[in-house]
C-alpha cells in the first residue's frame, strides 16, 4: 500500500515502530511510514477531508473489506488497499472512502425511511454488501457498494426486533445479528430470518457479535462459530450455528470485574478480540475461548487508547483497524511472548517453556558464556499460541514431547542415547515474528542469561 491510502486517515492511522524488545507490548504493531504517515486519526484529519461537515461524535461500529470491484488481478501492489466503514453514531451517519484518495458520508441529507437514528455495529463484504444495526429505528438497514457509493437496499426487522446493537456477515451471506432489547441472537439467510440462535435465558442485553464460517477463503481453521458479547459487557459466549453454547467466560473470572467489552472480531488463525471501553484496551482470546493477552491502556501514546469501541479486520494481511472515542488507530497483527523458563530436566535435558500470545515464526539461539554460538535448535519454527515448550539435547536436536494439564512430558524413547545438555552459563536469544505482512519488518528479540544448575 502506498501513500494514497491517506483518504482514510480519519478511519486509521500507522507510524514507524521502536525496535520492539522485552516488556514493550507488541501483540499489535504500527506499520511502517512508508505504509501510512499518521499513526493515529484525529478530528483534526477528519476536518482536514469534509472540514465542518461532520465531527466526530459517538463513534461506534468499523467494518473493513477489499472490495472485489476495485481489484486488478494483473496487480499486486494493490491487494491491501481496503474500503472502510465508520459509524458516526452521534451524527447518525457513515464515513467510508470510496477510493485510496477521496471519502464519501451517507445520512448527512437523508429523510424518511433513508434516515438513520443511533445506529451501531456495521459489517461489509468483498462482493459489496453492507448492514448496519440502525438501533433506534429497531431494524438493520441493507446497503449496496458497487465501488464507489452506498446504496441503501431494504430494511430488515427480524420479527420485531428492539434495539439491534450489532451485525456480522460470514463468507456464506449468513448475517447475524444482536437484538438488545429481546435478548436475541438472530441470523439471517437471503435477508429473512432464519433462526434465533439464543434466547432470553441464554443471553442478556446482547451487544457485540463476531463470526466466522467454512466458506471463508482467509480463515486457517475453517472454523463454524459465532462469538457474541452480553450482559451488558461482562460476558463472551461462543455457539455454533445450531445455537448450540459451546463456551461462555465472564470477565470477572478472568479477574476483569469492571469490564465494559464493547465489540468483538475473528482474525485469521479464529482468535477472537475484543474491545473494553472502560478499561481502554483490547482483550484477546483463542478460538477455544482460552485468554490470550490483554493489549494496551488509558492514555494517547503509542499502544494505548481512550475508550475503544468497533474493530474490525482484513484477515489476508492481519490489518486491524480500531474506533475509540475521538480518533481511530491501524495496526498490523503482531507477536508477543510471556512465562519464559528455561531448565534443565531430572534426565539432563534443557526444557524451554513459554507462552505466546500469536502463532509466531521462532528462532532460538543459545549462546554459551563465551559468547560462541553452541546451537540453533529453532530456526523460523512455526508455533502456536498459547503455553508451549522445547525439549533439546545436548547436542541441540529437539526431543519430542508434549504437554499434559500445563505440565511437560518427555518421550522416553526420545530421551534415550541424547547427550545430556551441559550445567552451565547459556545466553538465549529468542527471535519471533508474526505470521502476517507484519513478519517482512517487525521481529521481536529477546535475551535471557541463564545458569542452568
């Protein structure tokens, strides 16, 4: 992507990163300048494009796609360059560019059935499909993008739906929707309600809704779910498209007691994040609903955020894309890693355990006290996220084993006629980097000195 994604500023934003190293948080990364000038937008770049035309006033929903209309398969160079949609609650309207160089607002002059009353979530496709919770109007509201202009289409009620907060749209034209005010889970087939998914009892005060199907092209699990947030923010549920509940975490569990988790996105590897207005950061979870990572705080540097509302995602290259109360950040997916330990085993060998927040690229080099390179037991090895762990000999080779309620087992037979790894003073250097664009520039590095007794 070049310079002329700058129509968008007002919608994201991205600068340079530090060389990222132990303790500075890098689950999420800013591209470099030479992707995008402005790390974050503000009023003022808002003001810069429509000048008083809009102000930015309640931001909620974002929705981010790559328009199937605007690629050239003779062209490469463009296959990241997205549409984004913002809604601008306050102002009952929605910002979208409609090239890399110029915006367009709808509802500014809208009347009747046209006009938008507080709406919310907003979800998009690459065939140019647009929904938008319209929430005090009770009903979403169906567009059309050929390329270069929203189109409104029809209105959906759903069986008398009261306040729909949010709207997701899966690879297949299934459409899910949060109806607040019935404590619903609806979803949609051909633009007619098919099913309620959940009901009262099953949920309550339902907001923000994520999903992810088979017929995704960018998806690496092929995963059937859909994730939805209620109780007024404390709760994440995840079903299947039967409505069957496969898991539910209160934030309160996790030891989050003052949560206001606002809106939720599915990634690539079926990682679920979520947004937290009142504690200004993003929550992270796996597709198993297991926590991750917590990203960013209160403030206006770098990595933090004044009360995050929408995400949402291009899944090809990871590129993420975050509303907060006056501006908006973009970011690529990036990597980070917790709960490094490193030891030696009763039968001699040297365990490395960890915990990573990304399915990452590692490299682990170990160093012995004199500063000579003794091993290279990982070079670029993809992993997983969450706990893992290495078992390595003396003579560098990996041992395979694997890990049993947290706790690491060794293959006897692995074990047997393995040099033993020498007692000693080791430096290790631990390379990552993210599975996305991101991986071209960003590595994390990591050192660690450690006595092995």
């Amino acid at each position: 992507m070049t310079m002329r994604f700058a129509a968008i500023l007002l919608l994201t934003g991205a600068a340079q990163a530090a060389g990222p190293g132990e303790g500075k948080e890098t689950s999420l990364v800013f591209p470099p300048r030479l992707h995008v000038p402005v790390r974050k937008a503000t009023p003022f770049h808002l003001f810069l494009y429509v000048q008083n035309r809009v102000k930015v006033r309640d931001p909620q929903g974002i929705a981010v796609t790559r328009l199937d209309s605007w690629d050239d398969p003779k062209e490469k160079k463009d296959d990241d360059e997205i549409t984004v949609y913002g809604v601008n609650s306050g102002q009952n309207v929605i910002i979208y560019n409609t090239s890399m160089t110029t915006i367009s607002i709808y509802g500014l002059k809208e009347r009747g059935v046209y006009k938008l009353n507080r709406p919310h979530g907003i979800t998009a496709s690459s065939w140019g499909d647009v929904y938008l919770a319209d929430t005090y109007n009770n009903r979403v509201v169906k567009f059309h993008n050929p390329g270069k202009k929203l189109q409104f289409e029809r209105v959906l009620t759903g069986d008398g739906m009261r306040r729909p907060h949010d709207v997701s749209l899966t690879a297949d034209s299934t459409l899910y929707v949060t109806d607040y005010g019935n404590d619903r889970l609806l979803m949609f087939r051909a633009d007619t309600l098919a099913r309620v998914i959940a009901g009262a009892g099953v949920l309550r005060h339902p907001t923000g809704v994520a999903a992810t199907c088979s017929a995704q092209r960018w998806s690496y699990w092929k995963d059937d779910f859909v994730v939805v947030i209620d109780q007024d923010g404390r709760r994440l549920q995840k079903f299947l498209r039967d409505g069957t509940l496969v898991k539910s975490v209160t934030m309160a569990e996790l030891g989050v007691d003052n949560a206001e988790l606002s809106y939720a996105e599915i990634d690539y590897h079926s990682n679920i994040w979520v947004t937290d207005k009142k504690n200004h950061c993003l929550h992270k979870f796996d597709r198993d609903l297991n926590y991750l990572t917590r990203f960013g705080s209160k403030g206006s540097g770098d990595n933090q955020f004044i009360e995050p509302r929408g995400i949402s995602m291009y899944r090809r290259f990871g590129q993420v894309l975050i509303a907060e109360k006056k501006a908006a950040q973009y970011y690529w997916i990036g990597t980070d890693i917790d709960a490094i330990r490193f030891e030696r085993t009763p039968e001699g060998m040297l365990l490395f355990r960890y915990f990573l927040t990304e399915p990452s690229y590692m490299t682990l080099e170990i160093y012995d006290k004199n500063g000579k390179l003794v091993a290279t037991p990982l070079k670029k090895a993809r992993r997983s996220s969450g706990a893992g762990f290495s078992v390595i000999a003396g003579d560098g080779s990996l041992l395979s084993g694997y890990l049993r309620d947290g706790i690491p087992f060794v293959d006897e037979k692995a074990v047997r006629d393995k040099p033993v790894f020498a007692a000693g003073e080791y430096r290790f250097r631990i390379t990552l980097s993210a599975t996305y664009s991101s991986y071209t520039y960003f590595k994390k590095n990591i050192e660690k000195k450690v006595h092995l007794h």
